[in-house]
C-alpha cells in the first residue's frame, strides 16, 4: 500500500503538477474516511475555451459561457453536462456523452454500450479524447470504470475503444484519465492505463490541491464531489473557477 501511494503521489506531481497541458481530467476514487470523490477539471488554451465556467444545478455539473458576449469555440463540444446523477449510479465525462450514458442507463442499457454509439471528438487535428467515468453503488460491491475513445493513430477518422473497469480503490487513492500528455502540436493523446493519482484529503482540501497543481495559465475550472460510501444521498458539488 505505500508503494501505491507512493506512485500516486509521484504520477501527480509528474502528470498533473508538472505537466503545463494535461487538458481535462477525471479521477474517481474514495477519500481517507471512505466516501467517494469524483473529481473533474477542464483548461483551455483559446479564448474560447477558457470563456467558461462550470454550473453546480444541485448534485449536477454542466459548463457554461462565463462572458455571454464573447464566443466559446465549437458549443457542441464545449458547453455540455459534466456530471449526472441516477439513483446509485454518478457519471462524469468530457462532453456530451454524459447525457448518452446517463440514457441509456436508465433505459436498463450498459456504460459500454453507451459509448459504442460515440466517437473521439472532431477538433482535428488534435482529435481530443472523450474520457468518461463511472461510479455504480448499486450492487454489493462498488464498481468503477472509466473510458477513453481516442483517434486511432493509422486513420484518425476511426476510434479506438479502451474501457478499464477496476477494483474499488482503496481509502485516499483514486484512478484518473486524462486528455492528454503534455503540449504539443497536434495535443499528445493519453496512453496506457489509468493514473493512480492521490485523494489523501478532504473535499475542501483536494479542490484546493488540485487547483493549485494545474497550470495557472491554462486551468479553467475544477469540481470535486463528495458521494456517500453507500450512494445513500445525491452528491455534494465544491466548485472552483478561473472566472468569477
């Protein structure tokens, strides 16, 4: 076990702190007292995608305009649902695959099958991963599973599908995508397996953790919520943005 905190804690300081273009990023895993924490942040490099904010509607999470005058690039890939909630199941993504997955859930359907039916987004030629998240207490045993679709390298016009179900984390670790690796030009895509990254705090602790690790010229806006261990109530949203 401290091996594995160990490596989170080096992969945050590597991936995330020392990384000026990580772009958006999911972690899902349990804090010290075993609650569990969903945590989302996006940044941005043009204008347009730094004119945003995120919205907490309740336990629910959507982007949104910060300057309603000025542009926010391509809308259908940068305003959308970030978190939604179903009895005992909450999803977190980076677009509007949220909403397909939350549908298609609550229609007795699967998170894999949801995703089927997506692709890698269209913003060549940087062909932006979707990353998405799950999070289901409504069994015996929680189950957590996160997703990235990316362009496949040979013809960027197909996706490539990776789905990585895990074990529950253990208390104050939790397992993170990211869209990408670093700078560049096209944007280096994430490869390989989730990140075990560090949640080793309170809800309160980590969104200033995490906010403080991100690029401060590229960060735009970050979320933690806080889930009961049983799923026994909605989430709890703590928000944090470059605006306002």
């Amino acid at each position: 076990m401290s091996g594995l905190v160990a490596t989170a804690k080096a992969l945050f300081a590597e991936r995330i702190a020392r990384n000026a273009y990580p772009g958006r990023g999911i972690v899902i895993g349990r804090c010290p007292e075993g609650d569990w924490i969903q945590l989302y942040w996006i940044m941005g490099r043009s204008d347009g995608s730094r004119n945003r904010v995120f919205v907490a509607d309740g336990p629910e999470l959507r982007t949104a305009p910060w300057d309603g005058g000025a542009g926010v690039g391509d809308r259908s890939l940068t305003l959308y649902e970030a978190m939604l909630e179903l009895p005992g199941v909450y999803l977190v993504t980076n677009g509007d695959q949220t909403r397909t997955a939350a549908d298609a859930i609550a229609a007795g359907g699967s998170f894999e099958a949801a995703l089927a039916t997506r692709e890698r987004e269209h913003d060549a030629p940087n062909y932006t991963p979707r990353i998405s998240g799950l999070l289901d207490l409504r069994g015996k045993a929680p189950e957590v599973a996160l997703s990235i679709l990316k362009a496949n390298p040979a013809d960027p016009a197909s996706t490539d599908r990776f789905t990585f179900r895990s074990a529950a984390p253990p208390p104050g670790l939790g397992r993170g995508l990211t869209t990408y690796v670093g700078d560049g030009s096209p944007l280096p895509p994430f490869v390989g397996e989730p990140l075990w990254l560090p949640l080793d705090a309170s809800p309160e602790a980590l969104l200033d953790r995490y906010w403080d690790a991100l690029d401060a010229d590229n960060r735009v806006s970050l979320a933690v919520k806080w889930i009961p261990a049983g799923g026994t109530a909605p989430g709890r949203l703590l928000v944090r943005n470059r605006h306002g």
